[in-house]
C-alpha cells in the first residue's frame, strides 16, 4: 500500500545518507538512535522533498521522529498536494469554458 511504499522510501533514503545498509531501521524506533545528527536530518528532508515532490518543514523530521509519522504525514501532504492540483485543473478549464472567442 501507498504507506507502506512511503515507509520503505524513508528507510532507504536514511540508509543512503547514513551508509548503514547493514542497520535494521525499524519504524517505531526514533530518528536519533541511529546516529543522525542535524545535517543528516537537513539531507534526508531535501531528499524526500526532491523524490515526493513536497515541501517539508525545516523541522519535519524532528516534528515527526519516527518513520511512521513521518510516513503519515508525507502521505497527508501528498494527498493535500494532488486535490490542490484537481482543483486547479477543474479550475482552469471552467475557465476555459467560459471564454468565449468573437
């Protein structure tokens, strides 16, 4: 499931920036016990921002500790993020429709 899939992208992502693909990341386990330190956090939150396409806080990953809040608030700003561009798109061609050319 989509959450799931979120979970495992975080997990890889701190694996990568970590260099500890030999660690078991669980999930409920917070950020700190595997030794990321404050630049980590900054690489790690530009990196799920540049790959979900989201702007996450500065503060993210130290408002949401753990992988899984961190995974459920991902999935809430992508979700927030896909009805904003619905809207526009149904917007824009209202808009469309309405023009009348001549």
């Amino acid at each position: 499931d989509e959450q799931q899939r979120i979970r495992s992208i975080i997990v890889h992502i701190i694996d990568l920036i970590k260099n500890k693909h030999d660690l078991l990341i669980e999930e409920n386990n917070p950020f700190m016990d595997y030794g990321i330190d404050s630049l980590s956090l900054v690489d790690i939150k530009n990196n799920i921002s540049t790959l979900f396409g989201i702007q996450l806080n500065a503060s993210a990953l130290l408002d949401y500790p753990y992988v899984n809040t961190l995974a459920l608030h991902i999935n809430s700003l992508i979700t927030n993020k896909q009805e904003k561009e619905i809207i526009t798109i149904n917007n824009f061609f209202k808009f469309n429709s309405s023009i009348r050319v001549g």
